[in-house]
C-alpha cells in the first residue's frame, strides 16, 4: 500500500513542476512574439532605407552624367532629330626598320579613302542610320570598320573595329639605295592584312562648363567659350600581316644585291597596348551659334607581344621610348536650337615601337553632316489655355 500511494504522488509532483515550466514557457513566447515581429519590421524599414539611398545615390550619379551650367551651355529642346552625313575614311600604315648598322628603311602605303552617305534618325542620344560607299563600291581593298562614339557631359567612349586587306597603294619607300621616295608612288600593293581593335573611355573634369556633345553630336549648343582637361584609359590590339615578298622588284633589288634589310622582313606583328591617357579641349564660340571645338589626348601604357611575358626592363624600354598613341578631334558646327550644320574629323594614331622595328597606324574619319530637330519635349511646351 505505501509503494501504490507514493508513486502516484511523485508524478503529481513532477507533472505540476512540468506544467509550471510549460506555462512559464508559453508565458515568455508570448511576450518574445511582439518583439521579434518589431525585430523583423524595424530590420525590413533598415532594408528600405538603405535601397533608397542606393536609388537616389544611382539616380543622382546617373544625373550628373547631363548637368551642367546652363549659362554656358545650353540644352536641346527637341525629342528627334533628323540628320543627313557623310563620311570620308582614310587610313595610312607605315612599316620602318633600322638594321644593326644603323640603315633605316621606311615603307609608307594606304587604302583606298571611301566616303559613305546616308541618313540618319535619332531619339534624344540614341542615332540609327545608313551609310553606303558611293566613291569605291568595288574597291581592290576588302575593308570592314566599326566605328562608336558616346558623348556625355561627364563621361565619354569610343570603340574602333577595323579590318584591311587586298590591294593597297604604295606611297613612298625612304633609305632605299639608288630609289627615289617617290619612285614607288601609287604602285600595287598586296602584301598587307591590319586588323585593329581599339577601346578607350575618358572624364571631362569642367563638365559643367565644357560640352563634348556641343561640337560632335549637337545634343547641347556651347553658349560660351571654355576648356577641359580630359583623362581616362582604354586598350587596343593589333595584328599586321606583312608578306614583303609582294613588294616592288624596284625594293627587294636582285638575289646578288638584295635591298630590303632583314628587320622589314617579319610576317606577322600581333601585340596589345593597355594605357592611361589625358589631354585637353577647347570650346570657342567664335559667334553666337557658331562654334569650333578641338581636343588632344596622347596616351602612355604597356605593349605587350602575343606569348611575350611582361618584364621590367621591356616595360621601362616601353616608357622611356615614349612611343605615344593618340586621339585627335576638331568639329565646326552652327546650331541655332533647331537647325545644325557642321563638319568634324577624329583621328586615331596607333604605333608600335622596339629596337628595331617600327609600324603606325593612323585612322582618320572626316564627317559632313546637316539637320534639323522636331518633337518638342515636355518641359518647354506652352500649357493649353
């Protein structure tokens, strides 16, 4: 009888301590609930806020890409713009070499120059066109280039593709004994294959006051004369095929007395060229709605041989040689506000320098081109009455 009562007491008693626990734990989940849910919302508003710091830190950024001083430029009221152009290419190549005895030899050649016309139509920055050659549509020179330009008030870019292979035009070959510069003016040449890639991007520091757009996509009119300087960097390779035996016999000379020296006669040069760049431009309104615009921006970096590994000394030789490429602009053009004309050049020049062996590329576009604006933008319509 003593073993059958007290069992039952001894579970009474552990249950009522359970049961105090469980109510005490039930008593403290109820009380944490509220606060864990005021956790969580007071987390999610520390979400929303920094999200909309982000948005208007972005949106602020993204802004700044188009502000500008309104008393020096001013800007395009108009959603469309229609524009008829017309672009002339023209590009040079020359090969040098200097032999261990100190003979330097030069061969300067050239495509054929095209010029391409077509229309235009754009939206605010965006431009969509069509160009064709009307000057060499059957041209010896099998030639495929690209060729990008953005223009912001910060900020700006330019992407180049070009490809030329065939029948080139030689212009002048110097140090070669007993044969005129000119003597090989115009001749044939078939021996020649450039393909060129070419990145660059670049800040314009008085971007408040200075306007790129102004001179090369009238998207804003440059209401008062003022410069810039201008920094930024990029990246281009190249890959020249050379077959020096398609020359003139007049510069290869005869098997007893040859004339090219042996440092023209490489086949294939493929490097890359990794640079900063910083230059300057000037905005001159010569008078009211007419202005001319010019820019400069050398660079300076590292050329690297495909499978070449990268060592002190080359890259000291690179820099102590100064073997600069560099990017040109100049633009004149009328823009009233509603009606442009005006004509622009970019220039591109890429060389690549060692001890013994030399080539420069230079890239040159000229644009004519005339327009006008319609769609006039929100912002400066008159209210309805």
């Amino acid at each position: 009888m003593l073993l059958f009562s007290f069992i039952p007491t001894t579970l009474w008693r552990h249950a009522g301590r359970m049961l105090c626990v469980l109510g005490a734990v039930c008593a403290l989940g109820a009380s944490a609930q509220p606060s864990a849910e005021a956790d969580t919302l007071h987390h999610h508003r520390q979400i929303g806020q920094k999200v909309k710091r982000t948005g208007s830190l972005v949106y602020r950024f993204m802004k700044g890409f188009n502000d500008f001083d309104t008393t020096y430029i001013a800007p395009n009221r108009y959603n469309y713009t229609f524009m008829g152009q017309s672009t002339s290419y023209y590009q040079l190549y020359k090969l040098e070499g200097r032999s261990a005895d100190g003979n330097t030899q030069s061969i300067s050649t050239k495509a054929a120059p095209s010029m391409k016309m077509g229309p235009y139509f754009g939206w605010r920055w965006i431009f969509l066109g069509y160009t064709f050659d009307v000057t060499h549509p059957h041209s010896g020179v099998k030639s495929q280039e690209f060729n990008l330009s953005l223009y912001s008030a910060m900020l700006g870019c330019d992407l180049l593709v070009n490809k030329n292979s065939g029948e080139f035009r030689l212009r002048k070959a110097q140090g070669f004994e007993g044969v005129s510069p000119s003597a090989v003016k115009g001749m044939k040449f078939k021996g020649l294959d450039v393909k060129t890639v070419s990145f660059s991007a670049y800040y314009v520091k008085n971007h408040r006051h200075f306007s790129y757009p102004a001179t090369y996509n009238q998207s804003t009119e440059q209401l008062r004369s003022c410069g810039s300087l201008l920094v930024g960097g990029g990246f281009s390779k190249q890959h020249v095929k050379f077959n020096y035996t398609a020359l003139p016999a007049l510069l290869l000379g005869t098997e007893e007395k040859p004339l090219l020296i042996d440092e023209l006669k490489m086949s294939d040069l493929y490097y890359k060229y990794y640079y900063i760049s910083a230059g300057y431009g000037y905005n001159w309104v010569i008078v009211p709605h007419l202005l001319l615009g010019a820019s400069v921006m050398p660079t300076i970096g590292l050329r690297k041989m495909r499978g070449e590994r990268i060592k002190t000394q080359e890259v000291l030789s690179d820099l102590v040689n100064l073997s600069l490429d560099c990017t040109m602009r100049a633009g004149l053009v009328y823009n009233d506000g509603r009606w442009f004309a005006g004509l622009s050049y970019i220039g591109h020049l890429l060389m690549y320098r060692k001890h013994s062996f030399a080539f420069t590329n230079s890239i040159n576009y000229c644009n004519l081109y005339a327009g006008f604006y319609f769609g006039l933008k929100k912002a400066y319509r008159r209210p309805k009455r």
